[in-house]
C-alpha cells in the first residue's frame, strides 16, 4: 500500500478559521492510522485574492473559447477586467501560492506538516485527500503546498467530509478496461480529439455523440458495468438548482442540459455496477464532482475552471498514456497536469486546473494489462463520426431471456417434485404455515361438538381399561340429556366385565350411539366392533377410526393431515369384523346434519360425495405436496380448527359425579375417548401431538363447519388429472419474481434486501390463503425463484455465459 494521507479540515472556513483540522496517515494495509491534530487560524484575504486571480484567468483565456455554459444569462465575472497582461497574472500566481504556503506554515498546522514530513519518503507514492464541505476551501489550489514540492510524487484530491464505501461489484477478471465516451453538445468547441485518443486506447471504448438523456440512462444502467465514464462538451457549475443552491450541469446536445441529480438513479445504478472513474474534460466542473460526491463515486476528475481545448487535449492525452502504461493514478493525474506548464505561455493558469474528487473509502483505479495484444471492439462497428454508437450489452438481461430462465427452472422444479423429492419439504412448510395461522389469527370453539375425556385422574379412580359397566353408566348419564349423537372412540371388541350386557343395552336402546372399528390399513391391527351387535347396527351404529397418517419420507414422524370419509373394502383387504364404509367422523356429522334438514350425502357427477351445496372432493393421487396418494379411498384435507382442543370437554369423572351443565350436552355431538397417555392414542398432527379423540373432533367440526358455516374446505390451486398446471403457474410467477429482482436490482445489497422482502412476501401470500383454505406450493415456488435468481445472476455477470448465451440469443439478431 502507497502512504495515505487524509486531512480533515473541520468546521469552519477562511473567514472563521479552521480550529480543528485532524491528519490520518496510513502506510500499511490494515494498519490503524497514526493520527495529528492542529489548527489553522482565519485567512480572509484569501478568497478575495482567489476571486482576483479567476477574474485575470477568465480574461486572458476567454478569447480562445471555453467548454462551459452556452446559458446566456450566467456571467463570469460581474467586474469585467480589460488590458490583463501575462506578467500581472504570473505576479498574482506567485502571490497567491505565497499566502497559501505561509497560512500552512502557521504555528496551529506545523505540527502536522512536519509530523507528516518525518513519516513520509520523498520517492513514494503518496496520496493525500483533503476533506472540506466548504466550496472556496474545495476551488483553493492546495497543489501550491510547499509540501509537494518535496514529494514529486504525491497528489492531492479533494473529499466530502461523508461518505460511503459502496458495495463491492462482482469482479470482471481478464477483460480490458471499459469506457462509456459521452460527446456531448459542442458549439464552438472542438472536442474530436477526445474521441480519437479513446478510440486508440487499449481498452473497449463506446461513444455516444450528443445523446439524448433516454440513450445517456440506459448506457448508464448497462449491467455489464463501466470502468470509466468520460465527458467532454460544455458544462457548468454555476446554474441553480429549484432550490436555488449552485448544481453542476452538462449540455448533452443542444436542446437538452443535465444535472447529476437528474441522473441521480442511473449513476447510482452504474455506480453499484463498477463504475471507477469519471472524468469531466469541460469547464467548471466542482459542483459536478460535489454533486458525485455524495452518490459515493469512488474516484472523479474535474477542471477546476473553465478550460480552453487544447489544455483539455493536452491532459486527455497525457493522463492516458500514463495511465494506460502502467502508472499509478494519482501520479498519472499529477505529471499530466505538471506537463500543462509547457502550454501556460500562451494560455496562463493551465496546471492549476485538473483537480481529483476521492472517496476515501475506495483505492485508486489501475488500467487492466493486456499483454500480447490489441484489444479488439468485437460488439461495435468502427465509428464514422457524427453518428453514435449503439450499445447492446452482450450479457444483459431483457425479457425474453427472463422467460427462457424462468420457466426452465419452473420445470426443473416440477421434475423433482413429480418424483417426490420435495415431498417430505412440502408437508414439513404445509405443518409451519398452519402452526402460523393458528399463532396469528383467531377462531371460537365448535359449540356443536363436547369431548369427554378419560383422563388419567379418571383412569386411576376407575382403573384402565374403562369397564363396560363404567361406560354404560357414562352413556346413560349422557342420553338423559339428548345429545343429537354419541360417538364412543374407544375399541369395545373385547369385553371389560362387569357390565357387558348393560353396555350392549345401551345400543339397542339409542340409535345415536355409535362406535369404532379398525380395518387395519396400513399394517395397522384389525379391531372390530362389539361382536354382539347385530349386522343392521354394525353398518348402522359403527364407524371406523382409522387415520390417514403420513409416513412415507418422514423420518418416523407420522403426522395426520388428511380425513379419512369412506373407503370400499373391495379395493383392499376384506376384514370381517370391520367392514363398515363410513368413518366414526363422517358418520357423527351426518347424524347431525340430517337432524338441520341438511339433504342428505348422495354422490354427484364427479363421483364425489356432496351434502347439500358442500362437494367434499376427494384428493387426486398428485394434490399439491403429495405426490403418492393411492387414490382408492375418499379423503380429504383436514382443515384443523385454529384451536388445537376446538370444542368444550369435561372429565369422565364430572360426567358421573352429575355436575355437568344440561345445556354442555343437549343437541351436541359428544366425543368419548382416552386422553391418558396409557391408552396409546396419541396422533402426531401440525399442532404436535393430540388424542386420537381430538382429532376426530376436528374431523367432524370440518365437515359441520364446512356444510352450516360456509368454513372453506382445504383446496388446492386447478389441475387436469394427474397435470398440476395450476401450481406450475403459481411456481412460474414467483420464478419470474426472482428473475426481475435480478434485471432490475442495482446493487448486490439492494439485491439482498429485496430477496428477503419477496421471501417473507411468499411466506405471508401461502400464510394468508391458507387461512382462506386455499395450499398453494411454498417449497417449489420459493426453489424457482432462488434458482432463477441466481441463473441469472451469474448469467449476468459472466459466469454461465458459455453455457446459456446460444439458448438465450438464440433468436437475439
């Protein structure tokens, strides 16, 4: 690392004084600075003299032609000055260099000039940034510093006295240096030269030639980035801006003059990109570096003044071939401009007026070596001035490109899922976003539906398993209040004496109790209904309790997520001692909407079961996150209640001590089951583990809320057959989601922080449908967008552009 110096005037100006001026010097990489303070007392003269020495600049030079304002009512000087001699205008130079030199050398600042003299080595590299926010104190030719006369190979450069470190651009290794050249208006003017000494440069050059500011925009957000952009044409510092405050301004063409503000988007954009260096070859360019300056442009050079052509010329070319041969910028900028003096005979002042802006934060830009060879333009044509020069970034990012990207990764996503690889992913995000609705919204219990549980207070008053006698006690205890259904999810195949013959009573004399059985479906034991009942009750006042369970991929985490409503044992194994259609759920409900007058379960068209205006459509094989459902039996989505205990319960202990409210019982379906952990009935579902009881419970809310509520059903987004056309739309969007935020991002930091609102934003968009009913794919859409991304982020910059630029440009002329 070449020695840094930043010195840091402070508050104040030359009228107050600077009281707190602080020196920075760093000499290694990483290095924490060595750092000096000190003061330099007020120099009112010092503006006056400046004012006197630009009015003599003006007038001797202004014969010659400027590339400044062509605005008619801005003046350089309100005191116009006639007969200014050469030697008048040397004696005034001298003076000025004099009172500069000797204000340095005041007590307050000597510490730090000769601190820094006894750090410093005279045959180094040094650059040395000045931070000031006053305008005099910017324009103040710091380059007469008797300090750098002693250090040939030191600069300065001016600075704000904030600034940013911009995001660093991915690198683009082993390409050449690249220049946008913008020609702007020129009357009066010759700035060709500019053109030709860019156009011999060993780097890939693009001019524009007085553009119009839509062409000069989209340059500026080409995304394969600039290394340097160049200007030359008029411009000036000393238009207002609404505010009434100075602003920088450049001529593009004759109807059409620019401020950086109305840039403001595209440079930073271009900026975000790479963009290095600005170099502003026209007159009075300080609020245009300003104005730069606070959009954290790492490097910029400006003319302090107005400047004549062949002044502009003669730095142009001499800064370039420094720059290109190898040397460092800083001292490429001060040996172009020390080589000026040799053109001050016939246009005095020339050295003063090259100046450089710096972001502290940034280091100097180095010119690409390109070894062995010329660079070659191989996207552009020679250019045959006056006509500009199209741009057509090879590696940029249009919509059709977009397209092509988004839905190859939609499909590559549909491929993976079809096979099931997302499957476990799918129902592990569907289980968090019902979690998520149930933390964030709320929902009242089913009054409809009353649990009693067998708890284990219960269990160890009445010993487990519960005598038939017990369970006809709590039966008959319940009937006297006229429940509309009793469901009893406890498996009474074998008999549990005394009381056998009063709990067989109790369904020959209630038809609305009903019991369980069990097929067995998947490997699960075969239980059977009390063997007792009569073959008219065993299709009647039975239904089985079997639960959809999802163990395939889980990793021995069985999780209920379905409703089991019916299935036709001639599909599979054929148990004799349950062989009822109907599930303990879907027979609880019927029994209670056939007491609303609700029509009854009849099965329409599509061969799905219907009650009333309610289709309870059954599950395709393929249904959003599954991908393996058998599609034998009729079941659905298990839209769970928010509360994971959706109904009132009681104890069975309360329930035969007689101290249960009639009105808990009457017209409700009541629910009897275990709830102690002995009886083995704990099912996994997304609210974590439940009784089996409380399952079913949901189960009949589902279809009661569904059918007199309106509460939607769980759906899933329009398929035809086995093709889930309508989530590969609902993929492919989100995946074209992913792709602009890529076209459109400026920044890899803005990039970020968009991703992560989008990613949030699909969260909450599946969050928010889901409360709706609707399951639309979190997974695969949050995969399409994530791949398309970064498809075209490395698209974009260069690193799959071998493999995707024939399928991309393909039809691209």
């Amino acid at each position: 690392m070449n020695p840094l110096v930043v010195l840091n005037l402070g508050p104040g100006n030359c009228q107050q004084g600077l009281a707190n001026v602080d020196a920075q010097l760093w000499l290694e990489d990483n290095q924490i600075p060595v750092k000096y303070r000190g003061s330099l007392p007020p120099a009112a003269h010092l503006p006056e003299l400046y004012q006197q020495w630009k009015v003599r600049y003006e007038a001797l030079n202004n014969p010659f032609g400027y590339r400044a304002s062509l605005t008619d009512d801005i003046e350089f000087d309100p005191e116009p000055v006639t007969n200014v001699s050469s030697a008048e205008f040397r004696g005034l130079c001298g003076q000025l260099k004099t009172e500069i030199d000797d204000w340095l050398n005041s007590a307050g600042f000597r510490n730090i000039d000769q601190q820094l003299r006894t750090k410093l080595n005279a045959g180094e590299n040094i650059r040395v940034i000045i931070e000031t926010e006053d305008p005099f104190l910017q324009k103040l030719p710091w380059h007469l510093w008797r300090f750098f006369e002693h250090y040939p190979k030191a600069e300065m450069a001016l600075s704000l006295q904030e600034y940013e470190r911009v995001p660093a651009s991915l690198a683009r290794k082993n390409r050449p240096m690249r220049i946008l050249v913008v020609l702007g208006h020129s009357d009066g003017i010759n700035i060709q030269p500019d053109r030709l000494m860019f156009e011999n440069a060993d780097a890939e050059t693009f001019v524009l030639k007085e553009p119009k500011r839509s062409e000069l925009n989209e340059c500026l957000w080409d995304e394969n980035g600039w290394d340097i952009l160049f200007f030359a044409g008029h411009s000036t510092s000393q238009a207002l801006d609404p505010t009434g405050k100075p602003t920088g301004q450049i001529f593009l063409n004759p109807e059409e003059q620019l401020s950086v503000e109305q840039l403001r988007n595209a440079l930073k954009a271009s900026i975000s990109y790479g963009l290095k260096l600005a170099i502003f070859n026209s007159c009075d360019g300080m609020e245009l570096a300003r104005s730069l300056a606070d959009l954290n442009l790492p490097q910029m050079i400006v003319m302090r003044e107005p400047v004549i052509d062949p002044v502009a010329h003669t730095f142009l070319q001499n800064f370039l071939r420094l720059f290109s041969q190898g040397e460092a910028f800083y001292t490429a900028v001060r040996q172009a401009r020390e080589q000026l003096q040799g053109l001050e005979g016939e246009y005095p002042g020339a050295t003063w007026l090259p100046v450089i802006f710096q972001n502290p934060t940034q280091t100097p830009l180095i010119w690409p070596v390109q070894p062995s060879r010329r660079f070659v333009r191989q996207s552009i044509k020679p250019l045959q001035p006056p006509e500009p020069v199209s741009i057509r970034p090879t590696n940029s990012i249009n919509g059709r490109k977009l397209a092509i990207a988004s839905l190859a990764m939609t499909v590559s996503v549909a491929l993976i899922r079809a096979v099931g690889l997302l499957q476990s992913l799918e129902l592990s995000a569907y289980d968090h976003l019902m979690r998520a609705r149930s933390a964030g919204f709320r929902q009242p219990i089913d009054s409809r539906l009353l649990v009693v549980e067998i708890r284990e207070d219960d269990t160890d008053k009445y010993g487990y398993p519960i005598t038939d006698e017990k369970l006809a006690t709590a039966i008959e205890e319940l009937q006297q209040f006229q429940p509309r259904v009793i469901g009893v999810d406890m498996h009474r195949y074998q008999v549990n004496e005394p009381g056998r013959e009063d709990l067989l009573a109790q369904f020959d004399q209630f038809p609305n109790l009903v019991t369980v059985c069990s097929f067995g479906q998947k490997d699960r034991e075969i239980m059977g209904h009390p063997p007792e009942l009569s073959s008219a009750q065993g299709r009647v006042q039975v239904g089985f309790s079997d639960l959809e369970i999802d163990d395939i991929y889980q990793r021995g985490h069985s999780v209920v997520r379905r409703q089991l409503l019916s299935y036709d044992p001639r599909l599979g194994p054929v148990s004799p001692v349950c062989s009822t259609p109907y599930s303990l759920s879907l027979n609880l409900a019927l029994r209670y909407l056939q007491a609303e007058g609700v029509q009854p379960l009849e099965v329409n068209e599509s061969q799905n079961w219907q009650l009333g205006p309610v289709v309870l459509e059954r599950l395709a094989q393929r249904t959003v996150g599954y991908q393996r459902l058998d599609g034998q039996s009729s079941q659905i989505l298990l839209n769970y209640r928010l509360n994971p205990r959706p109904a009132r319960r009681i104890s069975l202990t309360d329930l035969l001590a007689g101290t249960i409210d009639e009105d808990l019982i009457r017209d409700r379906v009541v629910l009897i089951g275990m709830t102690d952990p002995v009886g083995h009935d704990y099912r996994q579902t997304p609210y974590g583990e439940l009784p089996g009881v409380w399952v079913h419970g949901h189960s009949v809310s589902q279809i009661l809320a569904a059918v007199l509520d309106e509460r939607p059903l769980i759906w899933a987004l329009p398929q035809w057959g086995q093709w889930q056309w309508g989530d590969m739309l609902w993929i492919w969007g989100w995946a074209i989601i992913g792709g602009v935020l890529v076209w459109r991002a400026s920044s890899i930091l803005i990039l970020s922080g968009a991703g992560v609102v989008v990613i949030l934003g699909l969260r909450q968009a599946c969050l928010l449908l889901l409360v709706q009913g609707g399951w639309v794919p979190l997974v695969p859409a949050l995969l399409a967008l994530g791949s398309t991304a970064g498809v075209l982020l490395a698209y974009k910059h260069g690193y799959l552009r071998a493999i995707t630029e024939p399928l991309l440009n393909k039809s691209i002329k």
